[in-house]
DNA sequence: GAGCAGAACTTGAAGCGTCAAGCTTCCTGT
DNA sequence: ACAGGAAGCTTGACGCTTCAAGTTCTGCTC
C-alpha cells in the first residue's frame, strides 16, 4: 500500500501560479494551496465527514431500523412543545430539506410514530406531531444512540478537545451556513447552568 | 422559531435510569446523557458533518459538473505514481466502498477522464487510471475547490484551531473506523509537541 | 378587494449509494 | 495438483435524496 496523497491540495497538480490577483471572489484561479499540516487536518475532517454517519446509520439501523435522520426528525418532535413541530420549523432543526421531511414523515407515518395535521395558524403550514408510538419508539433508541456518540466521539475526546470542538463546529458552520448564524448564538453558554430548559 | 433542543441527548426523554450497572458493551440501557457543553458541541458537528458536504457538492457540481466523490477519485488519482490505482486502494482512499467506486468509475469512464486496466500483477485487480482529458479535468478544478475548502474550513479558524481539528479528527477516527488507524499514523509528521494526548 | 409575489408543502421522476449475488482469480493445505 | 475458501471486482435491484413542477394559501400593494 503505497497511499500518500489524497488530493491536489498542495501543490503537486497544479502549476498556475498566477501571482497575487488578490481578487477571490471569482472562484477560479488561486494557488493558495494547503500546508502539510492544514491538508492534513482537512482530510482527517473529510474523513469524519464521511465515515461518521455511516457508522451513526449502521447502529441505528441494526439496534432499531431507522436512519440517523429519522432519529434525528423522531427526537426534534419528543423535545418539542405539544411534540409538535411545523415542517419547515423540524425541516431547519434536522438540516435538511422540506423535500427530504416530506418524503420522511410520509414514510414515519406509514409506520404509525407521526402524524399530520394542517396547522390552524397558517393554512399552507402542516404540523408534524408525534404518537405515543413514536415517543415510545424515540424513548427506547436513545440510549443505544447516545451510547454511541459518547463512543465515537464525546468519550474519545479530553474536555478540552470537546470545547475545542463545539468552537470549531461554530466557526465552520457559519462559513457553511451564515443565514443560520442566529442558531448558533443560542444553546449552551459555556458554563454550564444545569437543569433549565423549557424555555423556548 | 422556536427549536430549542435537537434531540435527547440529555436527560429529557427517558425516565429508564439503571443505576450503575456499569456493564456498558450492550448498547440499550445506560443513561449515561450528554451534558450540555458536551450536547452543543455534538450538535455542531452534527451540522459539520450533514452541512458541509453539502456545500462543498454544491461548489463542485456548479463549477465543474462533479461531485465531491469524483474530485477524490481524480484527485487521489492524480496523485499517484503513474496516475494509476488499484480499485480497492482508490476506494480506501476516497473513504468509499468498492461498489460504489466501481459504479463512479464507470461514469467518469463513460465521460473520458479514467479508464480500466487489468492489473497484471494481480488478475483479479483492476487498475482505474487517469486520462490525459482526466488530469486537465482535475487541474482545472482543483484550484476552486481548494478555495472553497479555505473559505468554509481553514481560514476560518485559527492555527491553533487546525491544530486541534487535526487531533480531534484522529482521535474520531480511531474510534469509528479503528482498523484503518495505521493510515492515521502516516502523513504529516510535522505538528510542534502536541501537549496533551493519551486520554484512554 | 383584486391581483400577484412568494411562502409552505407535496409529488413524481431521475440519479446515486447500498446490498446481495455472482464471477474470476489467487492462495492454502493436503 | 487440486479442492475449498477467500480476495477483488462488477452488476442489478431497491431505497432514499434531490430536483423540478405543481398546489394551496398568505400578505402586499395599488
């Protein structure tokens, strides 16, 4: 196995060097590769990226028969007021798109854990709400989930690396996102005041 | 907008609280929750890991009419010698399965930029290689693309920052995917003392 | 108060990845 | 030297996601 290389991120491809336009926001011609060590941690995080929820996917398929994104669309509705949540409100909680839900709590529904309801409030809107069969359902598939993340993740981490991680995770995302920045600002202040959600 | 929490990862679902039975290799019931610093910062790779390939697709597909899986395929392509591969080598290397590589080989094939070999070597190989059309494809992109990543990952965070990524992907990694750590040992050897590590 | 842009959602079709089979080729033991 | 099993790869079918319309409803604006 002679794998050294993963992509042109250095400047082994390449031989532009168009010196110094300055000007980035075309997307085309920039030599600004990537330092050994910023190539480096770029491919550990595509590694992540891409392994990561396979491996979430595989446990819960195995241990409950759903995907991560339904567990995910599951537990949005079992924390909401009502267990209740608007498509596109769960649709932005889940990251993904209304499409993607649509498809989802269609088939969630054929499995007896949601059901739909036009909202009162806005006559295009549906609300999702979960059964008592889904909040079973949710309820039993936590823990195993939970389990893993500490697994592969949380427990595989020093406090530090944690805190280092839930900075890192803003700053990508907002580059990723920035329409959701607003999201991020809530949640958790860093110095833990346990035991007060309910709020909303 | 109201979305507060994401999903259970605290303690707010499940009244299931085993005490101790410390036997944790059986994924059902330990109510080992996520505190909240530790809860937010899974929740933002969450985001990471569903949003930013996304992203990254999305830049690709716009300028070039590829994904991200085919740039790693040109890409890891285009780094090896004689800018050949074994199809089981390229598949580990793009973090991809066999199929699925076969299947993306097939397409880039069909559009000129790789072709198939037998391996001589090894009659039950195939050796997938890049086209002169191929490396043209891949230089061309690759210059984008290395942009992007700046803008959305490197750049938006400092040295120390990517130091620690690169860290806290190793470590991630280990735990998901622990037959494929000697590939972690490899690459980059130049991080300066990284002070703490050997957690468990 | 009528028309119109846009928001919220659904649906069907097309594309891509996974899974399970199947086909060669290689290796190991006897 | 040959049988059995494993490694390497390909293929087809199925399921899920995305994409592009299409529908219904809301809020503006004139």
């Amino acid at each position: 196995m002679k794998l050294q290389l993963t992509s042109p991120y250095t400047e082994s491809v390449s031989q532009v060097h168009e010196p110094s336009t300055t000007r980035d926001s075309s997307p085309s011609q920039q030599p600004r590769w990537l330092a050994p060590q910023e190539r480096d941690a770029w491919l550990r995080l595509v590694g992540v990226v891409i392994k990561l929820p396979t491996a979430l996917d595989a446990q819960l398929q195995r241990d409950a028969g759903i995907s991560l994104f339904e567990y995910q669309v599951l537990a949005g509705l079992s924390e909401a007021p009502d267990r209740m949540l608007r498509m596109s409100d769960l649709a932005e909680l889940t990251n993904g798109s209304l499409s993607r839900l649509s498809h989802v709590v269609k088939r969630l529904g054929s499995r007896g854990w949601v059901r739909r309801e036009p909202c009162p409030e806005d006559g295009r809107s549906t609300n999702a709400i979960l059964t008592d069969e889904g909040l079973a359902k949710i309820t039993a598939t936590a823990p195993g989930h939970v389990d893993t993340v500490r697994r592969l993740v949380i427990d595989a981490l020093t406090a530090a690396q944690v805190r280092s991680l839930r900075e890192i995770g803003t700053r990508i995302l907002q580059q990723v996102d920035p329409a959701d920045t607003f999201r991020l600002r809530r949640a958790a202040p860093d110095a833990p005041a346990p035991g007060q959600e309910r709020s909303r």
